[in-house]
C-alpha cells in the first residue's frame, strides 16, 4: 500500500476510536490495531496523538471542494437560490462519513487541548471563515436597496455554518431515538426554507 493510502487509512482509524472511547482514553495501539498496522507504522506518520487529532480535524473540516462556494456566488441565480445552494454544499459536506463524529469529539476534547485547538483555528477556521465571507460578500453585494453591512456580511459567514452544522448534528444524534424523527433530506429542506424564506 503506498503511503498515502496508509496514512489515510490511519486517520480512517483514528475518528473510529477516538468517536468511541474519546480521545483522552484513547491509545496509539488501538488506533494501530483498529488500522491493521503497527504501533510504529502510526508513529511514522505521526509523531503524538495529538497531532493525529489535528491532521483529522484538517482533514475533515476543509470542505471536499473550496471551488462551488465561489461558483454558486458567483453565477446568474437569485439570491434565494444562491443562499440555498450554499446551504445545500454545507449539508453533503457535513454528511461526509466521518465528519460529525469529529465535530462531537472536537466539542468534547478540544477545550482539554488548548494547543490544538489554537492550531485547528488558526489553520482551518480562520480559512474557512474567509472563504465563506468572500462568498457571501459576493452573494449579498447587490441585494435590494439595503444590503448587508460588513459586519453583518462577518456574523452571517461565521453563523450560516455553524446553523447547518447545528441541524445536521441534532438529525444525526436522535435519528436512533426518536421514532417520529425527520430524515436527512426533510431537515436540510426545512432548514433552506427558514434561512432562505424565514419560514
């Protein structure tokens, strides 16, 4: 297998232990032996632990394609369709396998790991945010007779994220509980509809 490939299937490894015993209980050998490697092989791909959270959380964070959110805010559609296309590449991003799974061991782990999460925020957030501000600075710049201001542009870069992120997740941890719970597909569409119609 040629490195890449082993590296990957290391992380692959990794959000399956870390997701199920946390990441503080969490050994290297496990993560080894989940990946069918040895203890060293994890180590030639990473030094600690702790940098093996912080290559998944790179990983998983980033979208799959930075290319659409400047595509969608940048082509012919109406801002409603704009803003709900975003929404649409929000959702499939954070449907990834994998993806929540890191988001809840992040929101467990990370205040217990001041280090890395300076680290994940200078390296992931801050690029994100600037790549989703630069995307609705496009979207919103010419809407109607009262657009947004710039620090209203800021809080919605930051915030429209954070809402689909919000919604996924709550599908995700009752859709076993709740029998009357909506699908994927319901939750995303009533989510468009709200942030793009409010209502």
């Amino acid at each position: 297998m040629n490195p890449a490939d082993r590296r990957q299937e290391i992380l692959d490894a990794a959000v399956r232990v870390f997701a199920n015993g946390g990441f503080r209980r969490a050994t290297l050998n496990e993560v080894a032996r989940s990946a069918g490697v040895t203890k060293g092989c994890v180590y030639h791909h990473f030094v600690s632990k702790e940098e093996l959270l912080l290559a998944l959380m790179r990983q998983k964070a980033r979208p799959d394609r930075d290319e659409p959110i400047s595509l969608i805010a940048a082509s012919s559609a109406s801002h409603a369709e704009k803003v709900a296309q975003v929404v649409d590449e929000l959702w499939d991003h954070f449907q990834q396998p994998g993806h929540l799974e890191l988001v809840m061991l992040a929101v467990s782990e990370l205040p217990h790991a001041p280090d890395i999460a300076r680290a994940f925020f200078d390296e992931v957030v801050v690029q994100c945010r600037a790549q989703m501000r630069s995307a609705m600075q496009t979207i919103y710049r010419n809407v109607g007779d009262d657009p947004p201001s710039d620090r209203d542009i800021e809080l919605i870069a930051r915030l429209l994220p954070s809402l689909v992120l919000g919604a996924a997740l709550g599908q995700r941890t009752f859709a076993e509980i709740d029998p009357e719970h909506p699908s994927p597909d319901e939750v995303k569409a009533m989510l468009t509809k709200i942030l793009v119609r409010g209502a």
